[in-house]
C-alpha cells in the first residue's frame, strides 16, 4: 500500500513538473542593475525541495515568476537530507534556508516561502 501511494504522489507529481512546462508564469522584469542586487541578496538563500513534491512544484513556480536565482537542494536522501533534518529540525519540504545577518532560520510550508519571497522581492 505505501508503494502504491508513494508511486501515485510521484506520477502526479511529473504531471505536474510537464503542466509546469507546458504554462510558463509571466516573469518580473527588472533593470540589470536591480536585478543583480536581488541575485545579490539571494544568494543567503537555499531551497531544500522534493524534485515532483506538488508543493516544491508550486514554490518553484513563484521563485521563476519573481525571478529569483536559488539554489535548490535535493531533501530526497543524501547529505541536503541530513542537514535538513538536523539543522531545520525535521524533513519536511519545501523549506527555505534563510542566512541573515549570521543568523540561520528554517521556514517551511510553500506558503509561507512564497509570501517570504513576495515581501522581499
């Protein structure tokens, strides 16, 4: 049963990796030099996701329409699992990693992240 449901989450979740192809969101368009001062600033900025998680499909859309440059980091297994886990306190994605000002902070739920990036950006 936990195969079936983790293959259903997956098929679904390529459905919506090719709809997200397919529909491109209008992008922010900024000047060249505004632009590099927010790549600047995003560059204390990192993106623990599931590559075909429905909620990192929907993160990721809002970092291309802002037009931010990110770095993504694959949560799936590995070592970004285990940063994840015992640094943000659990896996769980997306999770935005925030370094500001020497001080890291986790945030998590797309949401959250979104209207993080919207406020800023």
């Amino acid at each position: 049963m936990r195969l079936i449901l983790k293959l259903l989450r997956e098929g679904s979740g390529r459905i919506l990796i090719f709809l997200d192809w397919m529909i491109k969101p209008r992008v922010v368009q900024r000047s060249s030099e505004k632009q590099l001062q927010v790549d600047n600033q995003t560059e204390s900025l990192k993106l623990y996701e599931f590559y075909a998680c429905p909620f990192c499909i929907k993160t990721r859309r809002a970092i291309k329409r802002l037009n931010l440059k990110l770095e993504t980091r694959n949560a799936q297994q590995g070592d970004f699992r285990k940063e994840l886990e015992l640094n943000g306190g659990k896996v769980q994605v997306p999770c935005l990693r925030i370094d500001y000002a020497g001080e890291v902070s986790w945030l998590y739920e797309s949401d959250d992240i979104i209207n993080y990036l919207e406020k800023h950006f």
